[in-house]
C-alpha cells in the first residue's frame, strides 16, 4: 500500500480523502496550515499528523515544506485538497520529480478554471446558460453597465486566490443592494485586487456535477442537489442529496470541463433557477469540492479511483450505477445554516428564508433512511466530535 500525504486537514473534502484511502489500507498523513483546526488530524485513519507555513503567505516556503516532509516520509502521492495548495504545488511540480506523485491536473487548466470570467467566457461560447456578468477594471466602467443590473447583484472576486508571485490576495463574495452599496464594494475589491466581476443574482436550487477525466474519457459522472446551504444567501451546502443525472447537465459539464482541459476529479456548480428554464453555471472546481463525502457514500470513490490511477495507472470504470437518495449532512454547517436562519432574513434580501422551526426539526433528527454524514461517523467519532467542540468554543468568545 501507499503512503499519501493529505493536506488542508481543515477541509470537510481532506477528510474524505483520509477516511477513503485509509481505510483503503494506504498509509495516510494529514497536513494543515499552522495555527488552523484540523478535524481530519483526528480521523482514525490518520496515522501521522503535520504542520506546513500558510501557503498563501509564500508558496516557495511552502512548497519547500511539503517537499521536505515528503522526503522525510517516503510519502508517494500528495493530494492538496483546496485553491490555496493546489496552485502552489502545481507551479512547484518540477521539485517533486522522483519524490512523489502530485494529485493535481495541467498547470494551465487549473489556471483557467480559477479565472471565473473565463470559465464564464467559455460557457457562453458554449451557449451555455450564465449569469449576466461584467470584469469591471474601473469605476468609470461599473458607471456604464451598472444599469443593467437589478439588485442584489453579486460581486466576487475574479480568483478564489489570486496569486502574486508567491503571496496569494484572498478572493471575496458579497451582495450589493443599492448603486451606492455597489459602488462601495466595487471600489474596496478594486483597491485589493485590481479588477472585480459584477454578476446577476439568480434565485434557484443548487446543483453539482462532478466526474473524473483520464484523458479524453469523461468517467464516474455523479449529480447531487442542495437541501440546505451553510449561508442561505449562497455557499457550500450543509445538506446535499444524490439525484439522477440529467441529459442537459451533463451535456454542459462535460463540454466545460473538456473545453478546460482538466484531468482527474472535478465539479462543475449549476444552479436552476426557481423561475424555470435550464440550469445556469455557477463556477467549476478543478480540485476535491466540500461535499465529496456524498459520491463516496453514494457509491463512487473518487479519492480511491484517482489514487489507484495515479499511483498504479488503474483506470476507473466508464459509469458506476450509484444510488440515488442518499443524504449527506455536515452537522456543524447545520448548525451555523440553522443560526442563519434564526437571525431572519438580511434586510433587502429578495427570497423569505426558511422557517426556523421547520428548519429545526430538520436538523434535529438525526437519523432516517439514507443520510450519512461528513463529520460524524460511529466507527470514526473523534473528528465530527473534535469539530462540534471547534464550533462551540469559537461561540463562547
């Protein structure tokens, strides 16, 4: 068996990884970020724990780090989980040459699919539906197109992290509700980061597809809807449910992700609009996403079948027949979706939220035919238990 290093042990996706291949029989270490919380550390499939410099201070030390313990340890395969180690040690790759195995795709599709607006720019040579979306460089340019616009409007930042030689400028996500409101946000993103996207808010149901490209084979396609998000206004989701696949998703991720050139697992992030029509493109990770347990649970390994084709040059199966219904919770996003929720709908915002007692009954019942959970598991306690206790103290302060 192997021996691997995860990194980002704070991730819900790293912990996945640990659990998979561990019990898999390969030797795991999980690496974090000093100073940060890490429940995979805890899993019981971790055998050793590490620490590394934050990487979005300086990739070079960083990378530097993780060569060094992947020497010290004979470590294999490396699977970095998050933007902030994936970009890192993809433009580091070279170093690990007779060291180990990196899981990370073409350094220039994963620059791409972190560019928002050209994976925006694609889909729409795809013909694939997108948010009305403008790169605003100025405020003299936001003045022009502003009028477009309704409200809330959404402005993010071009790149999750945009990297600067070797410090990375942390990307942000937040609603506008009036032309004074958007000309402030526009303006603080410009000041850090030199360019902004402004995008059309779209009301509707989270959808993810994820698959797994050796190649030019598109395998293990698997579909999910979110139940329930951590942040009702739009985030990673609390609750997920497996769904079947549909002919027009697929259809549409799979001409993305083969246009981007990625390799290895991937999601591409839809939503359908609660006023009907089809699913509009969110974004695509060329990376491990947050909600990675549920194809595991649902019948799909992903983090075995990209070490098994990573490490043994196993290819995985065309399709698996995965089962549909499965419920996947995260119980301390739960917690913070259902602390949303008390605190009632944001002021402007368009969409009533849920009802709190209807949303705590929910979450209260713990168990029903199909859910598992990412966090809690009965033959793995420790780090759901770690990560409730997390969560509780950082509300006590």
């Amino acid at each position: 068996m192997a021996r691997v290093l995860v990194l980002d042990g704070h991730s819900a996706a790293a912990l996945a990884f640990t659990r998979s291949l561990g019990r898999a029989g390969h030797w795991v270490t999980v690496g974090s970020n000093q100073g940060i919380h890490s429940p995979a550390n805890f899993s019981r499939y971790c055998r050793l724990s590490v620490r590394y410099p934050v990487p979005s201070q300086d990739a070079s030390v960083f990378a530097e780090a993780v060569l060094g313990i992947a020497r010290e340890h004979a470590i294999d395969l490396v699977v970095p989980v998050t933007d902030w180690t994936v970009l890192p040690l993809s433009k580091y790759r070279e170093q690990f040459h007779g060291v180990s195995r990196l899981a990370v795709g073409p350094h220039s599709a994963l620059g791409f699919a972190g560019d928002k607006f050209k994976t925006i720019s694609l889909a729409r040579e795809l013909r694939i539906p997108v948010p009305e979306t403008a790169l605003i460089q100025s405020l003299d340019e936001l003045n022009s197109v502003a009028a477009n616009f309704g409200f809330p409007v959404v402005v993010k930042d071009r790149f999750s992290a945009r990297w600067e030689g070797n410090r990375a400028i942390l990307g942000s996500v937040s609603y506008a509700y009036s032309r004074d409101d958007l000309k402030q946000k526009v303006e603080h993103r410009l000041r850090a980061a030199g360019d902004v996207l402004v995008q059309q808010f779209v009301a509707g149901e989270g959808i993810g597809f994820s698959c797994m490209c050796v190649e030019e084979n598109l395998c293990l396609p698997f579909m999910w809807l979110r139940l329930r998000e951590t942040d009702p206004r739009g985030s990673g989701s609390s609750a997920r449910i497996s769904i079947p696949i549909t002919g027009e998703v697929r259809e549409s991720s799979s001409a993305l992700v083969k246009g981007v050139g990625l390799q290895g697992i991937s999601m591409v992030e839809f939503k359908r609009p609660h006023s009907g029509g089809a699913a509009v493109l969110m974004e695509i990770n060329a990376r491990p996403w947050g909600s990675l347990q549920l194809p595991i649970s649902s019948g799909i390994d992903y983090p075995l079948h990209l070490a098994n084709w990573l490490l043994e040059g196993k290819l995985p199966p065309q399709e698996i027949e995965y089962r549909r219904g499965i419920v996947c919770r995260r119980m301390v996003s739960e917690l913070t979706h259902l602390e949303h929720i008390f605190r009632g709908t944001p002021e402007n915002w368009p969409i009533p939220y849920p009802s709190f007692f209807r949303t705590l009954w929910k979450i209260a019942v713990p168990w029903y035919p199909g859910v598992r959970y990412d966090d809690f598991w009965l033959s793995d306690p420790r780090p759901g238990i770690e990560g409730l206790a997390q969560w509780v103290r950082s509300h006590l302060h």
